[in-house]
C-alpha cells in the first residue's frame, strides 16, 4: 500500500544523483520509472501495473548520510517496500489473530479513498490522528477501516489493545534526559513508535500533575517538559527542536507543541522570532501553574 502520493506545484525535483540509485534498485526489483516527482517516482511493474513510490522521507534520511552509501539505503527500502506490499494480499483473518502485534500510530490524519483507507480516529484538540498497524520485523501494516468493521469487538476495545501492546514495548530507558538545564526529556528508540508513545507519556514517564508539553515533530522523535514553573523556560526549546525536527527529520507529523494532561490534549500556541517566544496559554493551561503557584509561560508572576 502507498499512502504518500505525488504532490502539485512548483517544488524542486529530487537530485539526480540520488534519481539515479533509486532508478538501479528499481530495475533490480523489475519496476522501470515513468515519471519523476518531487516526492517520488511514478512506476511500470513487470506485469504491466503501475504505482506511485513515495520517496521524500527516504531523501531526508539519504542527505544525512554519506553519498557512498545511498545504494544501500535505497536498497534496503525497495526491499522493505516489496515485502510490505505482498503482505498487504495476506489480509489476517481476524484481528483477533494478531492481537499482540497491534500497536497505535499517530499522525496526520489520510485522505484517501474509502476501500484503501486506514482505520484512524482524530485526535481531540490537534489536528493529528491516531492509526492501529500490524507490527511485523520489517515493515507494519495499517488496520483498515474493513477490518475493523469485520470484528465483532468494539473499536475502543482494540484500541486500549494497541496503547498496551506499545507500553509493554517501549524500552525501560526509552526517555531519557536531553537538555538538563531545561528538564527537557527526549524518546528516540527508533523502532516507529516514539512519536506514539506521547499517547502513553503519562503511563511511562514521572507523575506530572500539571501534565507535559509534548511535540511530536516525526516519527521517531519525541520531545517533552514536565509542566512545572522550574521547566518553562525550557518551552521556546521545545517549539525549536518542534520545527527543526519537522523540517529535517523522516517521516513529519507536526511542528506544534501540546499539552497534555490526564489524556486531554491540547496546542499551546508559541510564535518564536529573533527576540523572544510569543507564547498563547488557554485559561485552562494559566490555572494548572497558577495551582504549582508558578509563574506565566509570558514570564508574568
């Protein structure tokens, strides 16, 4: 299945020479490019069918890495993308069948048609989304919409199924410390799901009674500050390391920062400029410092 299809307007096509490895390991997998976009490659398969690769989060991590070793990046993910795509046929007979590999997803939310769409459930007070997948060794599956229609379970049951299966896989040392001065706290296990456990932050990480502001700039990053007076000088970082993530790292969810507390969701507006970081508290997120008799993200008492 892919869901990252061609984008229009005038941006700047993929270089040539990272074209050029893709097209190698193309022909290797018997799929010979018609048309190049700037996120991706339009293909013939050997039977004559076509489809769309998405390429644009293979590139950010290719002009991170020496250009020696592009051929195998490359490889690696048309491998991956073949295997993932015949596992797509092998539909499981039931949810049921394999509970213990659900896992949840955040990110945006797919726009696409009704037969291919992935079961997703919006993700109150962001614009994101919350998706289930099939956890395989190399690659994952998204739960569609039809599958979850043929279980006789409820939504919200599979759902608490996935958010347990990620807590049981999140590795004891999972978050750990990256800014000491601010408190700032980083998850980056790199296995797809640090950016999801922002759902389960609460469960794994220190009680926070006023909550976390958490961002979820890609897939495998997620960053996070308790909310307490001593950490929100950290907050103009939090939106930094939001934006560059977004900006440079595989895999983009959102450059926003949220709060979070007792499971409720919600964005806290920050405007950074040159000077200094605009911040927009709700009522709400004021009255939680106010309780820790903490001082206003604007820098008021």
């Amino acid at each position: 299945m892919d869901f990252e299809r061609p984008k229009s307007g005038g941006e700047p096509m993929l270089p040539g020479g990272f074209r050029a490895a893709v097209a190698r390991e193309l022909a290797a997998n018997g799929l010979t490019p018609t048309a190049w976009h700037a996120a991706g490659v339009e293909c013939v398969t050997a039977d004559g069918g076509t489809r769309y690769v998405g390429l644009g989060n293979l590139y950010r991590r290719a002009k991170a890495a020496p250009r020696e070793d592009w051929a195998e990046m490359v490889r690696h993910f048309l491998g991956v993308l073949v295997a993932s795509t015949a596992a797509d046929d092998l539909v499981p007979e039931s949810l049921e069948a394999v509970r213990d590999r659900l896992r949840v997803r955040v990110g945006t939310p797919f726009d696409l048609a009704e037969s291919a769409k992935p079961w997703q459930r919006p993700l109150p007070g962001t614009p994101l989304a919350i998706n289930l997948v099939i956890d395989s060794d190399e690659y994952m599956t998204y739960v569609t919409q039809g599958m979850m229609d043929a279980s006789p379970d409820a939504e919200d049951d599979w759902l608490e199924v996935g958010l347990a299966n990620l807590r049981e896989a999140t590795p004891a040392d999972w978050l750990e410390t990256f800014h000491a001065e601010s408190g700032m706290l980083g998850g980056h296990a790199g296995d797809s799901y640090d950016a999801a456990r922002a759902l389960v932050l609460e469960d794994l990480g220190d009680d926070s009674p006023a909550g976390w502001l958490v961002a979820v700039p890609a897939r495998d990053w997620l960053f996070a500050l308790p909310v307490t007076a001593a950490s929100l000088p950290g907050v103009p970082l939090l939106k930094v390391l939001a934006e560059k993530s977004f900006a440079e790292d595989a895999y983009p969810i959102s450059d926003e920062v949220f709060w979070v507390r007792g499971g409720v969701w919600e964005r806290l507006p920050i405007t950074l400029t040159d000077e200094r970081a605009d911040v927009t508290p709700s009522d709400a997120f004021l009255a939680a410092l106010q309780d820790l008799g903490g001082a206003d993200p604007d820098g008021g008492e």
